[in-house]
C-alpha cells in the first residue's frame, strides 16, 4: 500500500487555463517513466484551479519524483502558466484501493 504522498495546488493565469490543462495532460507521459510512482491523478476544480494527487511506497520514491521530470517542468514553464507559485504538500496515505 502507498503510505506517501503529494498534493500539488496549481492555479493558471488568466487566459492560460487550456495550456495549464493540456501540461497535466502531457506530464503523465513523464510519470509513466518513475516506477516508484504508484498512483497519479491530475485533475481541475473550476476554470483555473489545478490538482495533482500522487502516491508512493516509500519516502525515496517520494523524494526521487520530487527532484523528477515534472517538477523540472513546472520550474520551467512557472511563470509562463501560474498565476502563483504551486503549493506542494507532502501527505501520508490513510487508506487507499489500487488494482492489484
């Protein structure tokens, strides 16, 4: 079972929702690539507001997908994008039901 966690806060700047959204949408392609990456989930809560929940095993698969690809990313395309910075929340999983 997971027992590690991000939850990751986004809000686009106006007029850059769509490319907010198709950015989530291209970074699964970067996630496919961390084996230590068990669950990832980006998801929208409005017109400019941006989620992603993701889970690990152990606080090394953790930390290794919080020095990845996608934050490389994020980093990158910040200024373009966000209308603040992303809020990035560690989070220890409860309870979770993945397929096996």
């Amino acid at each position: 079972m997971p027992a590690y966690g991000f939850f990751v806060e986004f809000e686009a700047k106006p007029g850059k929702e769509e490319d907010v959204a198709q950015f989530l949408v291209d970074a699964k392609s970067l996630v496919d690539a961390e084996p230590g990456t068990l669950a990832w989930f980006s998801f929208r809560l409005g017109e400019a507001s941006f989620r992603i929940f993701d889970a690990f095993e152990t606080e090394e698969d953790r930390e290794t997908h919080l020095q990845g690809e996608v934050r490389k990313q994020i980093e990158l395309r910040g200024r373009e994008l966000f209308a603040v910075e992303p809020r990035i929340t560690p989070v220890d999983v409860l309870a979770a039901k993945l397929p096996s």
